[in-house]
C-alpha cells in the first residue's frame, strides 16, 4: 500500500508543466519573472516573480476561459484555449495556448 502512495504522488508531481518568460513593463526598472505552470486537469497558475496572482482553468465541456487581475498597477489578462489534433496512427493529441496579455499588449503565447 505504502508504494501505492508513492506510486500516486510521483504521478501527479510529473504532470505539472511550466513554462517561464521575462516582462519589464514600461514604468518599472525591473522586470518580471513570470511562470505559467500546467497542474493536473488543465489548470494554470500564473506567477510573478514567484508570486501567484491569476488562475485559469477550462469549465466542463469548454474549449476557452479568460481571467485578469490588476497586478501592481497593471492589468494582466490570461485567455486559454484548446483544440485537438490528429497525433500517430488513430491517436488524438490535444494542444492548449495561453495567451498573457499586460496593459492591452500581448506579451507571449505559451503552447502546452
């Protein structure tokens, strides 16, 4: 049972993805360090600077979801989207994009 547990744990440790970008808005002398981690069942945080300020996540039977948070002044925006594509042999493959937009101006399209 013990190594059950273990099994479970490394499992959901492994499916947690990130992916890292830099952001140094015009009014600030320094930049932003900004992370957007992939959880298990397509859930996204976003952090800056080690900080976690915006949650996204896909409602049931949905292929797209918006958040935004004003953010030191700032207003982040972060719009989800999904779509399935044809993978090897009959296998299906599913693509998401989140797009990060600060004060009206996209900043990076990440591709999980």
């Amino acid at each position: 049972m013990k190594y059950l547990a273990v099994i479970i744990a490394m499992f959901f440790v492994s499916c947690s993805v990130s992916q890292y970008t830099m952001y140094r808005p015009a009014d600030e002398t320094r930049g932003w360090n900004i992370e957007c981690k992939k959880d298990v069942g397509n859930n996204f945080d976003l952090y800056v600077d080690n900080t976690e300020v915006l949650l996204g996540e896909f409602p049931l039977f949905k292929n797209n979801f918006e958040s935004a948070v004003i953010y030191k002044g700032h207003k982040l925006q972060m719009f989800g989207f999904r779509r399935s594509l044809p993978g090897p042999g009959d296998n299906w493959t599913e693509e998401v994009h989140i797009r990060l937009i600060v004060d009206e101006s996209e900043v990076t399209n990440f591709v999980f």
